[in-house]
C-alpha cells in the first residue's frame, strides 16, 4: 500500500455533463486552468462524443484548443468511438479514456454497444491511438462496474472477463466506475484487490459516486486494498444522464481533507482546491453537495460564545 494518493479531477467532463444550463466555453477553460494549478495529478476536460448525446461538451475541441497547459499535469479527454478518439488526438490530449460499460442494459443505454461490442470496436482502435501518438497514454473506464440500475448484481467474474480482454489489449489503466453509487466498501475493497492481484500490469483507479452516501468510505475501502488513483469531482459535481439515479461523484475537496487528515499525501493544495470550489455555486447557479468547503478543515476552531471561558 502506498503513501501517495493521485487525484483525476473529472468536474469539467463528468461533473459539467449533466448540468441542465450551458457553461459558457470560456468559464469551462478558466476552470480547468484553475484546477490545474491546485496540484491535481490529472484533469479529465471533456468528452469528444456527440453533441446531441452530451450537449454541454459540444465545444471539446474548443475547449482543448484554450487551455494552459501544465507542466505535471495529464490532460485527459473520454471517448467512445474512433471518431473520438480522432478528435482527442487532434485536440492534443495526453490521455484517451475509452468508456464502456460492465452490464448488457447500461451499455445499450449509453453506447447502444453491449459490452463485447465494445471490445470489438476497442481493437482497432487501441491500434490506431499506438500508431499515430505512442506517447497518449490509453485507459479504459468501465461503467456499472459494482451494479448496473437496469440489471442489477454484475458478477465480479465477468468485470474480470473484461478486463481480461482490455489487457489484453495493451491499455495503460482501467478504471473500476461506480456509476450509480450501488457499490458497499466490502464490495470495493474485493474487487480492487482482484484486480491489482490479477493485472499487476495495469494502473486502476477507482470512480465512485455518494448516491447513497458511500462515497468516501467506498474510496477508503479502495486505498486499503490498494489503489492510490482515484477519480473525484470539484464540489461533488456529475452524474450519468443514461443512468436513472445517478448523482453526484465523489467531492475532490472532501476526499483530498480526508486523506489530509490521515497523513496521506494527495500532492494537492487543498486550500487552493477549496477556493476553486467556492466559485460553483455562482459558476452553475445552485448550491453543490460538498461539505468541506461549507464547514472548513477538521482543525477549524471558533471562538467561545460570550461570557464563557
């Protein structure tokens, strides 16, 4: 188990993906240019996928062109197609994450793929990315990988199946994805130490959702079996809009405080987080479920009342 935990901020792909208004092009680069001087590991800035699928990341190419790159930092962009991936190599992403999903039903609802038909498409692909950028780092995020809302359990032995395949491959990194926030720390904790065990080849990461408020314990769960890559989103922004239920990812802010307060490195300035997060209520026009930058640090400390002490 590791010391040092790496954080992919996703808030400007899947946290902006589901907002019901349009963040103008401008703000979503000034955000990520904000995040990437917080010291985050990685930035997931937007998705090359149809715009009539994703309407809020129709300017990915935009977005790609605007932003000021960071020396340290990955710039990643997800994508399900070739098309995508096309257009991520041309908007110089230093990391292509393929989606797919683990259960038949969500994939139909997200990709209308199942997901053999996403291994499928996955192999020329793969090829084409080594081809033209061997430098882009591949990982592959495999959707409803602890329950799907359509199809409920997804055995651990056919994720396996599939992740298999994706090694196979010649991915860089798999990420294990929560998507609706079904997942328990028990589950998470076997199913992580499955795939260190059984890939040592492979980067994973996990990708959890606070649906159901298990957020931080299914990420803890994770560190424990031994992951140190972990998704997680700025103010606890995102959801999947082909998944009934789904809310909010894990809060960037909460899980950096709670590593913090461990005594486990992140390499993130969480101050400098927490000021970013301050900005999204008026950025998005609604308050975000974060708590550590409503309440504070765990040391705050307030004065007595009057008259006390």
């Amino acid at each position: 188990m590791t010391s040092r935990v790496h954080l992919n901020e996703v808030a400007p792909r899947d946290g902006l993906q589901i907002e019901p208004r349009w963040l103008p092009t401008a703000d979503k680069i000034a955000l990520i240019d904000a995040l990437s001087a917080t010291g985050v590991a990685a930035v997931e800035a937007t998705s090359f996928t149809s715009p009539k699928a994703i309407p809020n990341l129709a300017d990915a190419h935009e977005v790609m062109a605007g932003i000021q790159r960071r020396a340290g930092v990955r710039y990643v962009a997800l994508v399900p197609n070739q098309r995508g991936a096309e257009g991520a190599l041309t908007g110089h992403a230093d990391e292509i994450n393929l989606v797919m999903s683990a259960s038949d039903s969500h994939g139909l609802a997200n990709l209308r793929m199942t997901p053999w038909q996403s291994l499928e498409r996955f192999t020329p692909l793969v090829a084409m990315i080594r081809e033209r950028a061997p430098a882009v780092r591949i990982n592959a995020s495999l959707s409803t990988a602890f329950g799907c809302p359509f199809d409920g359990a997804v055995p651990e032995s056919r994720v396996l199946e599939i992740i298999d395949r994706l090694a196979a491959l010649d991915v860089d990194g798999v990420t294990l994805c929560d998507t609706t926030g079904m997942a328990n720390p028990r589950q998470v904790g076997a199913l992580c130490e499955a795939v260190i065990a059984r890939y040592p080849m492979l980067t994973p990461t996990l990708h959890v959702h606070n649906t159901r408020g298990m957020g931080l314990a299914n990420v803890l769960a994770g560190w424990q079996a031994g992951i140190h890559h972990f998704d997680a989103a700025l103010g606890g922004l995102g959801g999947c809009p082909f998944a009934p239920g789904a809310s909010g990812n894990v809060c960037s802010e909460d899980l950096v405080h709670m590593f913090e307060e461990m005594g486990v490195d992140t390499g993130v300035d969480l101050d400098a987080l927490i000021r970013v997060a301050e900005t999204l209520p008026d950025l998005l026009g609604h308050d975000v479920p974060g708590q550590v930058v409503k309440a504070g640090r765990g040391g705050r400390r307030y004065p007595l009342p009057p008259g006390i002490g």
